[in-house]
C-alpha cells in the first residue's frame, strides 16, 4: 500500500519551546527546522510513502520543505495541532480521495525509510492505527485506511487518548527511528545515539551538548 503523509510544524519561532535549557533561542528555529527538514527527506525516501503534504504558516520552513518536494498546505485553522491535521488530511484526500493517511510528527530527525516503512506495512492491517513515542506516552504516527477519518488526538498523554478512541496500538519491532521524537535535551542526546539526519547533526554541533 502506499501512503500519504500528513506532517504538522508550528511557526519555528514558537517550536521546540522545551528545548529552551539545551539550545538558545538564536539556535532553536534552526534546530526545528533541521528535524522537520531531516523527517521530510527521510519520508520522502521511503517506498511505502506517495507523498508528504506539511500544514504549517512558517514561509521560510514552507519553501524548504517544498523544495524537497513536499506539499504546503496553510494552516488555515489556526486552532492547534489537532486542527492543523484534520484541515491537511481533507486538503490530501480532496485530490487523492482514495488515499491511505497517516500522520507523523516533525521532529523524528533520526527517521529512517526502511523503519518508517515497516510501520506502515503495519498499519495497513487496521482500519486506524498508532505508534506510541519512544517515551511510551505520546504518539508518533497516526494512520489510518482509505475512506476512514484520521480523527487525531495528539497532544498529552496522545498513546491513551488514541487508544481510548479505538486505535489499534502497533507493536512492530525495530522501529526505535520512528518512535524518537525530540522534545527535550534527553531526547535530543538519544537520537543523536540513533544516528541523525545531516541537518539535524549541523545544527546539533552548533550546541553544547555534554557527552557530545
Ligand atoms: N501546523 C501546526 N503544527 C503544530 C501546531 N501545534 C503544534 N504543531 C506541531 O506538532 C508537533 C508537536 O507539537 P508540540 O509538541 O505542541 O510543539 P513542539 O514545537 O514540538 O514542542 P514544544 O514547544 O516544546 O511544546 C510539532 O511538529 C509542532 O511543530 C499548530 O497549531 N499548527
Ligand atoms: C504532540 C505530541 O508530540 P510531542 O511529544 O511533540 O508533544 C504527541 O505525542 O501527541
């Protein structure tokens, strides 16, 4: 099966707030940026993937990630990132309406293809389906079957609230890439020890990071 990709990213000066005490405010847009540019080249290269449609109102991250050969959508809700994902999953389906749909984080920057493909295979085994985060607490990856509503309830404690919602929890080996997201230092430390995007590792050298 193949996917479209529905990913959501702030405007980059508001991004990555808890990353406040591991990277100055001069660096951290940058440091957004180079995930989102790193999980965007890394989904685009994954043969279970069709296309990348990124909701964001960022215009520098905007034309960057076009240039990779995703597709804007305006965040035109303005009400969150539940609503950012709802308005992208029906600008996609409005083109592709018999598209497969899942969602994915922006800030996976040590993705990789085969891994993200792995879990894909997964989901396209339940009509709704999750990745829990490497933290065990939010969700990753949402996906969900042509025809059915992506429904998304990202945000604190996502991995219940989506199992609550009736989501099938995916349980694949092998995926530590897909599960990695970065929101704190801690967690910045761990998908450097994963192996990094090329931006992602630029950026990251611009940081102190102790153990680096
Ligand atoms: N388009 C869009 N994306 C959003 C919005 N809110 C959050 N996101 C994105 O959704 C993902 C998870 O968001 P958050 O955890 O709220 O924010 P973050 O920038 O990752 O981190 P913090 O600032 O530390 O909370 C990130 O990729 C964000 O850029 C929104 O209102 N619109
Ligand atoms: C929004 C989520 O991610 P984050 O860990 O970036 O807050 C989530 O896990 O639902």
């Amino acid at each position: 099966m193949q996917w479209s990709l529905v990913i959501p990213l702030k405007p980059l000066a508001l991004a990555k707030s808890r990353l406040a005490d591991t990277a100055a405010d001069a660096l951290r847009p940058g440091l957004a940026l180079a995930f989102a540019v790193d999980t965007v080249t890394a989904a685009l290269a994954c043969a279970a993937v069709r296309d990348v449609a990124v909701v964001t109102n960022d215009e520098l991250a905007g034309r960057e990630l076009a240039a990779l050969g995703a597709r804007i959508v305006p965040d035109e809700p303005r009400a969150g990132l539940n609503a950012a994902l709802a308005h992208a999953a029906a600008a996609v389906r409005a083109t592709l309406p018999d598209s497969a749909l899942a969602a994915l984080n922006a800030d996976l920057p040590a993705l990789r293809p085969p891994e993200l493909a792995r879990v894909l295979d997964a989901a396209a085994e339940f009509p709704r389906a999750f990745l829990a985060d490497a933290a065990a607490i939010g969700t990753t990856l949402l996906a969900v079957a042509p025809g059915r509503e992506l429904l998304p309830a990202f945000g604190t404690d996502s991995r219940a609230r989506h199992r609550a919602s009736g989501a099938r929890e995916l349980r694949p080996t092998a995926v530590d890439s897909v599960r990695q997201d970065v929101d704190t230092g801690e967690d910045l430390r761990a998908a450097l020890a994963l192996g990094v995007g090329p931006r992602t590792a630029a950026a990251a050298a611009r940081l102190l990071i102790p153990g680096q």
